[in-house]
C-alpha cells in the first residue's frame, strides 16, 4: 500500500479521512498514575482542617471581653431580706443571652468573610473546620464569661453570704446553651454568600 493509500480512505465519503498508522508503530495502553497511600491523600484536608479549627477557636476569649461589655447590668435594691433585683420578672436575665446572640452574630459574619478571602481555594475540608472552630469558640466565650464579672456590688454579696444568688450572681452566664450554635451558623454563612456571589465562574 502505497503512502497516500495510507493517509486517504478512497472508501470514506468525500471530504472524510481515514489515518492508517504504519505497521512498525508502537502504541502504548494508557495506565493511570499510581495512587499514594489514603494517608497522604486525607493528609492535606487535615491539615486544612485543623488549621481553620485553631484559628477560629482563638476568638472565643476576646468574644466573651465583648460580651461582658454589652451585657446588661441587673439593677440591685437593699430590702430587709437583702438585696434583691429591682424587676425579678424582667427580661434582664435573658438579655444576656440575648446580647450573646448579637455579639456571636456580629462577629461570625466578620469571621467567615475574613476566612474566605484565606480558604476560599484550600478545599471541602475549611468549611467543615470553621463549623467545628466556631463551636469551640463560642463555648469558650461562654465558660470565659462565666469569670467575668459584670456587677461587681451583687458579686460582693453573693461571695460573701455564700449564696448562689440565683441568675443574678454578678457574672455573665449563658442560661441557653443553644446559642452556642449561633456563631458557626452566622460563620458559615457568611463563607456561603462569599462563595455565591464572589466566586463564580463567570458565564459564557
């Protein structure tokens, strides 16, 4: 067989082309690339992982400094049965919880905003270690604030006739463990609308 016998199939339709490779040539069966160990291929999602845990747990004291400086000061009266709250049946001991959801809130967008100009490119595993590092922020805050105190005045009293006091100990103390969840929620979903709207690839 001649050679343009070979680059030209007089049986193909016109304007087709056949390629007949010449007979000496070697083809060698594609193999994929061998695999490392599971290790070595987890090991970088790990290390994503625990670096966006420890980062965002760090924030968990300066949240609580912020809370106790928004948290609400309960107004105190001497009666002859001691002290006691001005409005026992107000809000105010709920409001620190309440002003523990504005601060996680508040803080968590700033936070996730911030980590995705950093991780935004680092993979599935940041997202799942900004989860995890803002629940162990938050439930540092709340065991930091229960050390702080906010009214010194009932805290003296408390201390010193070795009561309890009640909710109204002098130091902030989270009474809904379910706000715990508020800043990875407000974190993440500061990541997610960062990711939607900022990093898209752009339409053709």
């Amino acid at each position: 067989m001649s050679e343009d016998e070979r680059v030209t199939d007089t049986a193909a339709p016109p304007g087709e082309y056949s390629y007949f490779p010449p007979d000496d040539l070697q083809v060698t069966p594609w193999e994929p690339e061998p695999r490392g160990p599971w290790w070595l291929r987890v090991l970088p999602y790990a290390e994503v992982f625990a670096i966006a845990t420890a980062l965002v747990a760090l924030i968990g004291a300066p949240l609580a400094l912020l809370w106790r400086e928004v948290a609400p000061v309960v107004a105190i009266r001497r009666t002859p049965d001691g002290l006691q709250p001005v409005a026992p049946e107000s809000n105010q001991v709920f409001a620190v919880d309440g002003w523990f959801v504005v601060v996680s809130v508040v803080v968590g967008l700033a936070v996730g905003v911030v980590a995705w100009l950093a991780l935004r490119d680092k993979g599935p595993a940041a997202p799942f270690g900004l989860a995890a590092g803002g629940l162990a922020a938050a439930y540092v805050a709340m065991r930091v604030g229960e050390r702080l105190i906010v009214d010194r005045y009932l805290y003296d009293h408390c201390r010193l006739i070795g009561e309890q006091c009640l909710a109204y100990s002098g130091v902030l103390r989270l009474h809904s463990t379910a706000a715990l969840v508020v800043l990875p929620v407000a974190i993440l979903t500061a990541f997610a609308v960062m990711t939607y709207f900022f990093d898209k690839e752009p339409h053709r």
